[in-house]
C-alpha cells in the first residue's frame, strides 16, 4: 500500500467517524424526547452517561 492509499484510507475512516458522531447526536436526542434515560442511552452506545454527555457538550460547544 503506497503512501497516497493510506491516505485516502485515512480520509474515509475521518468521514466515517463524523457521520457516525452525527448520527449518534441525532439519535441520542431522539432517545432524550422519547423520555430515555441517560443511563440506558449510554449502555447502548457502551459509553458511560457521564462521557455521553461530556461528548455531546463537545460537540455542541464546536459548533
């Protein structure tokens, strides 16, 4: 594998890696309205519900 493929491996692992955050926002707060709990959320996801939130106020304070 020649330098410019793993840099276009690297790339779309990149892009993977955003869709995948957005889609997690997305679906976290759909879970939120539905009245989940935090705790199930996180377990689902195999996060905690501290790094949950501390991830979604990551990107929050991104944007």
């Amino acid at each position: 594998m020649d330098e410019n493929e793993i840099r276009d491996e690297l790339q779309s692992l990149a892009d993977e890696a955003s869709t995948y955050v957005d889609r997690r926002d997305a679906a976290v707060a759909r879970a939120r309205e539905a009245h989940m709990k935090w705790e199930e959320i996180a377990g689902i996801l195999g996060m905690t519900p501290h790094g949950l939130r501390k991830a979604l106020n990551k990107r929050s304070e991104e944007s």
